[in-house]
C-alpha cells in the first residue's frame, strides 16, 4: 500500500490554469435559463444580464421566452457564435451533456452550478470524472459542480444566485453557504468582494488553482480562503505563497480537517499535535494569517484592504471615553499578545494639554468628562498619540459616532473630528482602528471613506489590530526529497536504531542479546549500569518491557529471562544506561499528514511531555538553524539553556537529530505514517537517542529482520 500524500513538487510547477476564460469571457451562455421568477436559473439569468455591456450574455431555455426583455434561444445550435464560458444550471445528466457539446463546439470555460455528482454516490463521483477528463484534454477549464457561482465585480460578472456586495476583498471557499455569511459580515462593514468563487467538488478546478488566480489581481487587496480540504496541501501553500508576495495578504479560516487524530493512540506525536498545529505551521511557512470564524475574517480582512504595511513593532495606545470600554479593551489587546506600555510622563503632560485636566492619560487614555463637552479632543488626543515615537498603533474604543444623532452642529463637528483623526492617520502610516457603539453612523463612513476600519465589536476590532501588527514574515515552503520507495521499512527498535545511526544519530552504545552467557558477557563488556529492552514492543516501558539501572552481572541476567519468559518472540537489547540526571529529555518526531505531508515535531519529554503538553511542529525537511528556532520556541527551553545555575546542554547536538529525523519522514513519506525518537536525551555535550520507532503506514505491517509489527 502507497500512502496518497502531495505532490513531491513544491512549486507545483504542472500546467497551471488559464481560467481568464472564467473570470472575464467574452462571450457567455447560460444553460438552464428559466423565466420561473423563484427558480435559480431565473435570478442567475438576471444577474448575468448586469453585465450584458461587457459581454455578450446568451440564455437558453428549451421552451423559449423572455427574461428582463431578453429573448431566450433553445439550444447552444441556436447561437451564432461559440460561447466562451458555458454556466450550467440543469439536471445532473443534461449537465453532463451539456459539458460534452459545449466542448465539441470549442468553449473554454465551464461553470456547472448543479448538485447530485461525487457528493451524493459512485455514479455521480464517475460522471464528474468523466467532465474533468475531458475537460482537461481540450485545454478547458471547469469550476464545480455542486456550487452556488462565482463573481468577479471588477469584469461585472455576477455568475451566482446572490450577488454579494463589492469591494476589495477576495474569497475562495469551499461551501457557498460560508461564502454567504462571508458576505453579510461584509456588507454590515459596508465593504465587500472583489471576486468571490465557490469550488465544490472541485473535480477540475482545485483549491490551489482558484487561490493562484488572485496573484497579482489589483482589484484584490485582501484574500480569504475557507477550506475544508486542502488535498494536495504544499501546493495550497505555494499558490498562497505567490499570492502574499504579489501584495496581497492571505487569510485563511479552515476546520482543521486532518488525519493526524487518528494516529494519536500509536504515536506520542500525534497526540500532542492538534490537526490545527499542523495548520499553524503550514500558514507560518508560507505567509498565511489564520482566523477563528467568518466575522474576524471579515473584520481582518477589511483592516488589511485599508491599512498600508505594518510597523516592526506593537505597542497599542488606547482611547476611549469611559472606564468600563478601557478596561475591556486593554484586557484584549493584552490577551492578543500586542504591547500596551504606560505612557511616559512627557507624552501624558502634552495629552493633558489638548485634552484638558479630567482625561486619564497613563494608557488608555480616558476622555470621559471632555468629550461630551468637544469632539474634537478625539482628533487632538489621537494625533498626539500617532505623531508619537512611544506608540505603534491607536485603537479608539469609545462613543464615537454616537454624537452625530444629537444635532446637526453636533454631527459636523464630529464628522471634521474623523477626517482630521484619518488625516493624521494617513500622515504618520500608523494604523487606526476604530469600535464604536455606533458604526452606522454618518462619522462611521467618513472614516471608512478614508481608509480607517471602524467596527462594532470590540473583539473583531482587536483581533484585525493583532493581525495588522503581527503579519508573518513568510519562511521558505521546503522541497520535498525523493521519496525512497524501497519496501520494507524498518519497524523494529534495532533495525530503526541502525537506519538512524548511519544517518548520525548518536545512541548509547549497545547490542542484542539472545542467551544467558551472552548477556552477561555483553553487560561485563558494555560497563554497569546498563537498560535492557524488549526491542519489538512498540510502547516498550508502558508493556513492562524495559529494565532500567541492571547494576550487576546477577541483575542483567535476571532481568533477561524475565523479557525472554513475558516476550518470546521479541528481539532483547542492552544498552549503557546514560546520566538522566544530567540532561533533558526532548520528543524529536514526525508524522505524515494526508495534506501536508511529512511534519516535524519537538516537544520536552519524559514527564514534561504530559505537565508542560507543549510542542513546536514545522513542514519538513528543516535545516539546523530551523531546528534549532523550534526547540528554543518550547516553553521549557530555559531548562536547556542553563536555567539556575544548571549547564547549559547540547542543544545544536538535539537540531541535528531533528535535521535527521525530518529528512527520513521525508524519505519514507510513501510507506509510514509516523517516525519517532523518544526520549533523546541532551547532554552538556551531545545529545542521544534512547529509543526509536517507526510507525507503518495504515496497511503495511513489515520490518526488517523478518518481525511483524501490528
């Protein structure tokens, strides 16, 4: 068995997808038209009329008729010309037929909006094959099936049942009613997209190739991706990748599917990996910024679309106009982990001084008693704290935009208020976010107007600030190696110890042991104490099958025919037991994940693994100073570099059994699931490897030496 994992090449560098056909034809026919008003053929047919000066717009429907004064034609036959994009809206065996001589015919492009395909049986799954296929052989394009449309405002093509609000922002989903709720978050932010595509079941047009599409799209300023399945994953990353450097960030909001759950009861590592850890590191890699839920993808993405880049620190002042939002907001911007210092006395003496002597000004500031009098200290107070080199970031929490309802002299002087805060904002680069009780509110628009997001939840508010401020600087997506598809693989301790060993692995020295006088032999020679094991097991210490601190001959022996009684058909080694005391042990793992492959992952062992269930995971393979980044990122990393007045340990020994053990999952990608040497112990100088697995993928249970490990 093969395990199905992405594609070795990370750049993806297969024929990447034309899909302008899509986004901006020149011509395009509907299937399916209806002139019923409450049947989708009907309201898409209207939707696609919007953007009939652009392109020429064709509806066929079989029994003729006319919609919006449009007279239908009532076959593809009946139009002078090849459409260039065909959008099917009909049962699922017309649609495949309707695919079929759409392609006969020479179009190019391929919108199939109908369910009842791979997600309903085998049928349907073979029926949309047989599009794809096709599909693909002309040098076509197809989006679906099983999806809501598409929409790109900037070529004014409204392919959808539901045309979303416009605006800068991207979406890619996987589920037209997520790209729904996407939209009604965006429309109460008074923003919108600037194209919006649902991929379904994806049976030609994939994740990959729909993210790709952005790259460099100017009316894009902001991307976000929902996806519930990144199938071939490292190539998700690298069309992200390529996206974020063109300008455009990426937000990803995603449910973790993974298959690293499954393995958790074999592999230590995969219980302390969440299948969102695995996610994490993947966005880190490359760039990628990953939300909790549609609101905050909304609210980050509309910050990105409207501030400029970010500053290379965090410090966040905070104004508001009473002590209960002060407080709120200070405690979310300090969970966010964004810096919130207290002013110093210079800058506090210049806020009084614009303000008035009733403000508060050690950070927030506290304009409550002031403001009810003048709007206008809102402006003075936030451009002292922008213009100043003590703050990175303002974030107004307040009444704001409430005032505007008590007169009109009231509402001007706060409408001026907001434009002269915006013009500061704009003066200085730094960014502005405003949560108000009111964001409907005309003040609300006239700082939207001139790019300050302004938002009614607190946390969505904090949350875009945090992504604002702490953008990931994209590392390198690593190149997979060749696999080594040689089969067996080892799966046994000493077999998987020795493969290790020849690739530097150091382990306390050692040897297998089969009689009596062999083992005494061997003890005598090794030197005392020594650790006997019953190699086979694969959870050897929670089986009974490890004898620790063996200090005599009479011990070893012992201790022997105790293994050799419970464990007959177990290979026995003996090993040097090493000074536990003197170091620190660390899990070093890695594990194959169905959509992003080969994964890394450290974490401190022993009885830390459990107190601390801590760990750092990256895509493999990894260099050394990457290796080296992730175990200093552990929370214990203290205890290896000399925490009171210990010795600091070998930690550049530890990254370069991660270096190994990230290469060798990489190399076995095709035939295991998970890799694993727990504990290795790190020295003062050197670090060892006390034990060592690998676990076969699901279906293969061979070794070397002949054993079965199940």
């Amino acid at each position: 068995m093969v395990k199905d994992v992405p594609s070795d090449d990370i750049n993806c560098k297969k024929a990447e997808r034309n899909l302008c056909g899509l986004f901006d034809p020149r011509s395009i026919a509907l299937i399916g038209a209806s002139t019923a008003p409450h049947k989708w053929g009907n309201h898409i047919a209207r939707h696609l009329l919007r953007g009939a000066g652009r392109r020429r717009v064709y509806l066929v429907n079989p029994r003729g008729g006319t919609i919006d004064g449009v007279d239908t034609v009532k076959s593809l036959a009946d139009i002078s010309e090849v459409p260039e994009c065909l959008l099917i809206v009909v049962a699922p065996e017309a649609a495949e037929t309707a695919v079929m001589e759409g392609l006969r015919l020479g179009a190019k492009a391929f919108c199939v909006m109908t369910a009842g395909f791979g997600e309903i049986s085998a049928e349907g799954k073979a029926a949309e094959e047989r599009m794809a296929k096709a599909v693909r052989g002309a040098g076509a394009v197809l989006l679906g099936p099983n999806i809501v449309g598409f929409q790109d405002s900037a070529a004014e093509l409204y392919a959808t049942r539901i045309v979303y609000p416009e605006g800068p922002i991207g979406v890619v989903s996987q589920s037209g009613l997520v790209t729904h709720d996407l939209s009604r978050y965006a429309a109460a932010q008074k923003t919108g997209f600037s194209r919006a595509l649902n991929l379904g079941n994806q049976a030609d047009i994939g994740l990959a190739d729909a993210v790709r599409s952005f790259d460099g799209h100017s009316a894009t300023k902001a991307l976000i991706v929902y996806c519930e399945d990144m199938r071939d994953g490292r190539c998700f990353l690298s069309a992200a990748a390529k996206v974020r450097a063109s300008g455009i960030p990426v937000i990803l909001l995603t449910v973790g599917a993974s298959e690293a759950a499954a393995r958790s009861a074999l592999s230590h590592t995969g219980a302390l990996v969440t299948p969102m850890d695995a996610v994490d590191a993947a966005c880190k890699a490359a760039g990628i910024l990953r939300v909790n839920s549609t609101r905050e993808a909304i609210a980050v993405a509309d910050a990105l679309s409207k501030l400029g880049g970010a500053p290379s620190r965090s410090r966040v002042g905070i104004v508001t106009d009473g002590g209960g939002l002060g407080s709120l907001s200070s405690e979310q911007v300090s969970f966010s982990g964004l810096d919130m210092p207290v002013l110093s006395d210079a800058l506090q003496t210049r806020l009084k001084d614009v303000s008035g002597p009733r403000v508060g000004t050690s950070n927030p500031v506290d304009l409550a008693g002031e403001a009810d009098y003048e709007t206008a200290v809102y402006a003075r107070v936030v451009a002292e704290m922008l213009r100043s080199d003590e703050l990175d970031a303002v974030l107004v929490s307040a009444y704001f935009g409430g005032y505007s309802a008590q007169d009109d002299d009231v509402a001007r002087a706060e409408a001026e208020a907001a434009k002269a805060m915006a013009d500061v904002a704009q003066d200085t680069g730094k960014p502005l976010i405003l949560h108000t009780l009111y964001p409907d509110f005309a003040t609300g628009d006239t700082l939207r107007d001139r790019g300050i997001p302004v938002q009614r939840d607190l946390d969505s508010a904090v949350h875009a600030l945090h992504h604002v401020l702490t953008r990931p600087v994209p590392q390198t997506i690593p190149a997979l190696p060749n696999a080594i598809l040689d089969n067996p693989v080892p799966t046994d301790y000493w077999s998987t110890r020795n493969y290790f060993f020849d690739r530097g692995v150091c382990f306390p020295e050692g040897a297998l042991v089969a009689t009596e006088s062999g083992v005494t032999e061997t003890g005598t020679r090794l030197g005392f104490p020594l650790v006997m094991k019953a190699a086979d097991l694969l959870h050897k210490s929670d089986e009974g099958g490890v004898k620790l601190g063996l200090a005599n001959e009479n011990e070893v022996k012992v201790a022997f025919l105790d293994l050799r009684h419970r464990f007959p058909k177990s290979k026995i080694t003996l090993e040097r037991q090493l000074p536990l005391d003197d170091g620190v042990e660390l899990l070093i793992g890695a594990r194959i994940d169905g959509h992003l492959g080969p994964l890394i992952t450290i974490a401190l062992g022993g009885v830390y693994t459990e107190i601390l269930a801590q760990s750092a995971t990256a895509l493999a393979p990894v260099t050394h100073q990457q290796a080296l980044e992730l175990i200093q990122s552990l929370k214990g990393a203290a205890i290896l570099n000399g925490a009171r007045g210990r010795p600091p340990l070998d930690v550049d020994a530890a990254a370069a059994i991660a270096v190994a053990v990230a290469a060798a999952a990489c190399e076995m990608r095709n035939h295991i699931d998970a890799v694993e040497l727990n504990p290795v112990l790190v020295l003062p100088e050197g670090a060892f490897a006390l034990d060592a697995r690998i676990i076969p993928a699901t279906g293969l249970a061979s070794s070397a030496g002949g054993q079965t490990v199940t």
